[in-house]
C-alpha cells in the first residue's frame, strides 16, 4: 500500500520540487481504516493531500503523504427550503461546483474555477466574490486519524474565519475530511457585488444573470486576472489581505486617499494586499525563478524551476516592503510544509 520515495512535483500546483519519504492515496475511508490498523502509522508523520493548490514544499517530506482520492457526488436529500448535496473530498472543487448548477442547486456560482478539491476547499474557507465556501457547508465528515472513528465537525465546529479553519489550527493534520455536505438554500438570489462582476456581465450583454451566468463570467474573470498553473506554477493569492483597526486605518487613509478598504461586520477594516504591493514597486517584478503576477500583486509564480526557499524569499522581501512603507503585517495564504 505504501509507496517510498515518492516525487511531489506534479501533486502542488505551485510546481515545487520535493518528494515524500512514503506516500500513498486513499479512495475509501475502508482502505484507510486499514491503514491505521498498520505498523507504519504510528511511527510516520503525516500530512493530507488533496489538490495541492494552496501548499508550498519547503524541502523534502520525511514522514507519510496521504493523497486523497476519495470521490462521488449525490444529492443526499431535499428539505423544504434546501438542496444537501454531498461530495468526496477528492473532487474536483470547479468541477462539483458545475455539477450543482447543472442540476439547478444554486449557491456556489461565485466560487467557480477556484483550483483545489472539495475537502481542500473548507481547511482554507475559501472565498471569492462575496462569498465564502462557510457560507454554503452543512458539516463535513472526517476520520480522526488517531483514533479511526468517524467524526462529524458541524459548520460552528470547523470555526471558520477568512481563509481560515480549525483545520489549519488546532485540528491541523489530526482529522482526514473524507466529504463535504453542503446546504444551498432554494431561494436563490444572484450576488453580484463585486465591480469585476458586474463589468463582466455588462460586457456579456446579461441584465438578469441565471447562476450559470454569473460562474462563466467568474470563469472568465479568473481566466485573465489569475495565472494558468501549467504555464505559471502558482498558489492562487499567497497572502491575505490584511485586516486593520479602525485607528491604523484612519492614519492610512490619511496619507493614501486612493487605498480600497471593505468595512467588516465587526469594525475592522480589510486592506487590499494587491494594492499594497503594487505601491511598494513589487507587480511583474522577478526575484530569482520566482516572480509577482504581472496582473494580480497578491499571487507569486513560478517563472521555471523554483524551489520552496526561493518562494520564502520573494514572500519575505515583500513582507519587508509593505511593513517599512505602510506598517502593514502580510501573512501568507498557502500552508507551508
Ligand atoms: N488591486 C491592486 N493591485 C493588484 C491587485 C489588486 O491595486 O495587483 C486592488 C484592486 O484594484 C481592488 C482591490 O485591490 O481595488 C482588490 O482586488 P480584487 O478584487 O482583485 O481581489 P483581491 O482582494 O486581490 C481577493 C481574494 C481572491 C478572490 C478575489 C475576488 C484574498 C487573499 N484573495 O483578492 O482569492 O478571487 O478577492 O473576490 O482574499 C485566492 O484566495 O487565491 C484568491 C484568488
């Protein structure tokens, strides 16, 4: 079952070198019950891999990969007021995303051609265009792999926050999420309040966008703006956008009137990270075989044959920049192994 030496290259889509010592997929929660009855398991380290889009190598792993495989769509019932549809974490994330829509349960539009698989999609919470995936999730099922059992996380207990989970935190390589359950409420309004959306949907001639509508112009809003993995290696956005009090904020705006900034519910205040590194002179600029994204400042690339340190460098001397110009944190996005 068990593989060794086993090269990563292909499995991150930020196309860093690195191999796992062991490694091995899971496509049944069976095989990995039979995994954890094994010797092997309680001496290796571990780390869950899913679609490798939001994960930077480092270096070499020196413990076990487990490479989640694990498939099927279904819709499990419908309530009166929502559709619970429920997928394998192995999915892939765009491709669950269209299938929905093509049964008419609507809800994940603005989350379309996000990279990544479905049980990658909530340790990140991702985000996009108004909406998070914590918005969406019912619960998600996981198997604890200390002790084997099944364990049920309900959307409070998976603490979600922007781009965040307690499966990046405290649950952190302890529960394998083996699928998604998902509630898309039956009544369905479009969000479009983001300024792409609605340029895109102009540009597409639409007035009263279906949800299949508004992912093709998601679609091809991130076909521009983001780069192509197979020509650019990338994690989408390597940082987050910074959030701020209300005073650092008030003493920014000062100086920089022209800053975009989003209020959040509870008073703070959210920068764009993009625009904070445009200003420090960072967009399209290389450093090394790594680079800024010439159309998006929050996405580093790999122009050809990066390593993990060579992506810690960029990502560092960029932090330096926005801390000296603004006094702005930067934390990165992807998780680091
Ligand atoms: N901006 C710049 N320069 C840049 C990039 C952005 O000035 O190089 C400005 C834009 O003009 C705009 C503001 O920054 O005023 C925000 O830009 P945008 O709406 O493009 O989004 P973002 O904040 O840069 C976030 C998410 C993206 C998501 C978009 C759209 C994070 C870390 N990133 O980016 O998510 O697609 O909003 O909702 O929150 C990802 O997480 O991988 C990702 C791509």
């Amino acid at each position: 079952m068990l593989k060794r030496n086993v090269p990563l290259h292909h499995l991150n889509t930020f196309g860093l070198p690195a191999s796992a010592s062991w490694f091995t997929t899971i496509s049944t929660p069976t095989e990995l019950a039979a995994l954890i009855d094994t010797a092997e398991w309680h001496y290796l380290e571990r780390f869950i891999l899913g679609g490798g889009s939001n994960l930077i190598f480092t270096g070499d792993f020196a413990g076990l990969v487990l490479h989640v495989k694990i498939h099927g769509m279904e819709l499990v019932r419908e309530d009166s007021d929502a559709w619970i549809v429920r997928a394998g974490a192995g999915e892939r994330w765009h491709s669950f995303v269209y299938w929905t829509l093509a049964h008419g349960w609507l809800g994940l539009e603005n989350l379309a051609f996000i990279p990544g698989t479905v049980g990658g999609a909530p340790v990140q919470n991702i985000g996009a265009y108004g909406i998070e995936i914590s918005e969406r999730v019912q619960c998600l099922e996981t198997v604890d792999l200390k002790t084997g059992k099944t364990v049920i996380f309900d959307r409070s207990a998976c603490q979600f926050s922007y781009r965040d989970s307690v499966f990046k935190g405290d649950a952190a390589g302890r529960y394998l999420i083996n699928a998604v359950v998902f509630r898309l409420p039956k009544l369905w309004e479009p969000l479009i309040n983001h300024i792409d959306v609605i340029k895109e949907l102009e540009a597409m001639k639409i007035c009263n966008p279906t949800a299949r509508n508004i992912a093709d112009a998601i679609v091809a809003i991130r076909t521009r703006k983001l780069p192509d993995p197979e020509r650019f290696g990338n994690a989408g956005s390597f940082f987050k956008n910074p959030v701020v009090d209300s005073a650092t904020f008030a003493c920014l705006a000062s100086q920089y009137p022209e800053m975009p900034y989003y209020i959040q519910p509870d008073g703070m205040i959210k920068l764009a990270g993009g625009w904070l590194i445009e200003r420090c002179g960072w967009k399209g600029r290389k450093f090394g075989p790594v680079g800024v994204y010439e159309k998006q400042a929050l996405v580093l690339v790999n122009c050809g044959g990066a390593s993990g340190r060579d992506v810690l460098a960029l990502a560092f001397a960029i932090q330096k920049s926005v801390q000296a110009v603004f006094g702005v944190k930067l934390v990165h996005e992807p998780v680091l192994l």
